[in-house]
C-alpha cells in the first residue's frame, strides 16, 4: 500500500477533506493531530503542523521518519501576489518554494542566502540557498486536473514568510526579491524536510487574500479553504482510481 501525507498547519485547513475522505483519528502522532483514511490501495494520513515554519519542519521531519511516506501534500491558505494572476478564492500550486525573508539586510539592501555562502541544502550535486525546487511534473498534473474541474488556478513559485505581508510595499518588497504568485508561512519548510528525505512533495492552497494593504473585510476565509479542500478531494479520489498512489 502507498502513502501520502497531506499537511497543513490548522483544523479548518483539513476539516473539510477529513469529512470528505471519512478519516478516523489514529494513535502515534506523537504531538500531531493525525487522521488516517483509505483510497483504493492508498493509504492517506493527515497531519496538523501548527502556524510557521519550525512546526511545520518538525511535523514534516517526524512524519518522514516515522510513516516514510511516497508523497507529501501541503495545502491550507496563502495570499496571493499583485500581478499573479489570482483572486480570492482561485487556486494556487507550487512549481517551486522560496524561503523569502531568509538572508542579510546590508549596508546597500537585503542579500539572500548565497551572500553567506552556506547553503540550507546540499546534496544530489545540488547547492541549494533560497529557493527549494519542488516536483514540477506533479504541479503541472494538479494545475490541469484543477482547471478541467472548473477550478481557477495558476501555477508558480511561492514565498514562505515568517512574517506575514500586511502592506503592498511590503509585497512589491519581496517580489523584488524573488519571483512569486503567492505567500505562505510554512511551505517552504516543508519543501525543504521532503527533499533531504526524498520526498515528493506537492503544494497546493487557497487564495484568501490579496498581498496588499491589511483589510480584512476583503478577505474569504471560508471561500478559500472551502475550494482547495474540494480540489484535493477530487484530486486524491481520482488519483487513487486512476494511478494508485499517484497524483
């Protein structure tokens, strides 16, 4: 039997797909929230991480090393960049993963990882400082399987943030930075756990807000999660039937 994990660091980012797919609470999580149900020949396990990017790398560490898993899926909401091509409510999947605000604020700016010198990978002939790759063949599966459902999706890189973007300077600030189509607080992290173990990995979340000025009576929550689950569902049902154990 294969294995996927799906992660996501709160309740309501899994509640919908837990009632969807009729996991049961299972035993062995140590301090993780952990729900196990059966698709076919494949065994799914939802784990909730907690907010940020230690909780996120600890789960992710502790989920590799005990249920080895065959792929990881990390879903929840994200904001959307300016320019993305996203709104609230659409969906966003990963092509690759950026630890954003990681680096060296200089006399002339900031400086990313390579100004250090000393990477956050190392290994299979790869130096890697920022930027985290993720499984493009699977992000391109997820983003046509999105769209012939009738879902609005783009597909890009994302940004992992300690602190959250609350202005548009402060998001126009990073994309000069790194390219990006949304921000999140923990995939990066995650990205990062699943490649030094081997992992794929695929990122999928709902866009609940802009990356602009803070107004939260622009934001959809509900709307957001409540799309990306339904997405999933389907995503993990049909992968299930038609490659088992594959997305």
């Amino acid at each position: 039997m294969s294995r996927i994990i799906v992660t996501a660091s709160t309740p309501m980012e899994l509640s919908e797909l837990l009632a969807a797919t009729s996991a049961r609470p299972v035993p062995g999580g140590a301090h993780l929230p952990l729900h196990r149900a059966e698709m076919g020949t494949t065994e799914i396990l939802f784990a909730q991480t907690g907010i940020g990017k230690v909780n996120a790398a600890c789960a992710a560490t502790l989920l590799c090393e005990r249920y080895a898993p065959d792929l990881i899926v990390n879903t929840g909401c994200g904001g959307a960049f300016a320019g993305s091509g996203l709104a609230v409510g659409d969906l966003a999947v990963a092509d690759s993963e950026c630890l954003a605000d990681e680096g060296v604020e200089t006399p002339s700016g900031w400086r990313g990882l390579d100004l250090i010198g000393i990477p956050v990978y190392e290994g299979r002939g790869e130096r890697l400082f920022n930027r985290i790759p993720l499984d493009e063949e699977l992000a391109r599966r997820a983003f046509h399987r999105a769209t012939a459902a009738g879902f609005k999706a783009v597909v890009g890189p994302f940004l992992t943030v300690s602190t959250c973007s609350g202005t548009a300077q402060r998001g126009e600030e990073l994309l000069r930075r790194f390219p990006g189509v949304c921000e999140n607080m923990e995939g990066g992290a995650v990205a990062q756990v699943a490649l030094v173990y081997g992992v794929p990995c695929l990122e999928v979340r709902g866009i609940s807000n802009m990356v602009e000025d803070r107004d939260l009576s622009r934001w959809d929550l509900k709307r957001a999660l409540g799309e990306v689950q339904r997405f999933l569902a389907l995503h993990l049902e049909q992968a299930a039937v038609n490659r088992p154990g594959m997305l």
